[in-house]
C-alpha cells in the first residue's frame, strides 16, 4: 500500500507549495555558506571592508595562479548575492581599436555589436566602458563588467560554482577576441574614461563610490596582467 504524504497547509489551511516551516536565510548566514563554499573548494578570498554590504569577498577562480578575481557581494538591506569580475583593456590594444575606427569605422562597429551580442546570448549581466569622445562614447573598448545575482531562496553552492564558471568564461571569450583582434597589448592598463568621469563627479559632489565602482578598481589594481586562459591545468582541480 502506497501512502502519499499531504501538502502542508498554514493554520489558515492554505495548501503550501513547500515547507510547512520553510527557512529564511539572512545576510549572516549567506557569508558563513559562502565562505564554507569557497573554502572547500580551495579558493583564494580576502575579505573587503565595505560599509555599503554584510559581506564583501574577493575570490580569486578558478584555483590556482591564473585565477581571475570575481567580486562575491551581499548588499545591505537585499536578500542576494551578487557575483561580478571586470576587466580592464590594455593600453596597446586600445591602441589597436583606435587606429581600426580610424581606417574603417563600420569594421569597427561591426567588432562592437559583435561582442554586445556574445554577452548577451552568454546568459550574463554586462556592462561595457567605451572611450569618450564629447557626449559621445565610440570606444574603444577600455574595460568591461560581468556579473550574475542569485537570491537567497536560490543560493546553493551548486548555483554559486555555477555563476563562477558562467561569468569566467564569459570574460575569457571576449578576452580571446580582443586578443585575437587586436594583439596581445603592451602589458599596461589603458585609461577608462567612465571612471574618470565618475572620480570627478565625486570630487564635486563629495560623494563615495558605487560598490561595483569602487570593486571594479580593487580588482583591477589586483590583477597581474596574467595571459588568461593560458597554461589552465585541470589537474589544479585535484
């Protein structure tokens, strides 16, 4: 004989799709899963003092010295977490972009839409700085954010690994196009003028930075130019 167990009901006796008790998590024990997660994994993190967020990790992914650094974010007052990286454009490859707008400017916006349409069939959240020229902003391309939010009734170590991989990838594949496109640059970060932009609006206003802005130059800064997507050993998984 086969017995079915009902669906839980609240005292009202309103059926429930879930648990009759179903868990609540919180910004502190979202951090204490993240870090368990993270650690488990072998994974690089240093923690980031930030007024503006419960938790602020910087993760290096994948493990070992190729890793990129990927900002892990638990914003105050939200019941999420939020996943980024950013990559900053070599200065000689900007170099590159600026002489192909040059000669010939359609080629150039064809190579633009390219990458908007890889990032957008990739899954991902993105947002790219482009140079500025005025109120105009042509390019070139100077640097560029990815990032993903799992929600707190979604957050798994399943689903966090899986952002990770998702938003690594997504940076590799138009970091191999620029590569590809416009050589391997001159080993110096070029200028964002986004950023800039943004530093003196500041200046006037007496403002603090955004997290993603002021994470965004903490990532950069960490970053050490490393050949990415080069020399990965799978075995580092081990």
């Amino acid at each position: 004989m086969c017995f079915t167990q009902p669906w839980p009901s609240n005292p009202d006796g309103v059926v429930q799709n879930g648990p009759a008790s179903a868990h609540t998590m919180d910004a502190s024990e979202a951090g204490t899963l993240l870090r368990r997660w993270f650690a488990g994994e072998r994974l690089e993190v240093r923690e980031q003092q930030d007024p503006r967020a419960d938790v602020h990790l910087a993760v290096k992914y994948p493990p070992g010295p190729r890793g990129h650094t990927f900002t892990v974010v638990v914003p105050k007052g939200r019941d999420l977490v939020a996943v980024s990286s950013v990559t900053r454009v070599d200065a000689g490859q900007q170099d590159e972009m600026r002489a192909l707008m040059g000669e010939d400017g359609e080629e150039w916006k064809g190579w633009v839409h390219e990458m908007r349409m890889h990032l957008i069939s990739s899954g991902v959240d993105w947002n790219l700085s482009m140079g500025h020229d005025g109120k105009a902003r042509p390019g070139p391309l100077q640097a560029f954010n990815v990032s993903l939010p799992i929600w707190f009734d979604g957050l798994t170590k399943n689903e966090l690994m899986q952002a990770l991989r998702s938003l690594w990838m997504s940076k590799l594949a138009l970091i191999h196009e620029i590569k590809f496109g416009f050589g391997q640059g001159v080993g110096r970060p070029g200028p964002v003028d986004d950023w800039e932009e943004r530093k003196r609006q500041r200046g006037q206003s007496g403002s603090r930075p955004s997290t993603v802005e002021e994470t965004a130059e903490i990532q950069i800064l960490d970053d050490d130019a490393a050949p990415f997507g080069n020399d990965f050993d799978p075995s580092e998984w081990i």
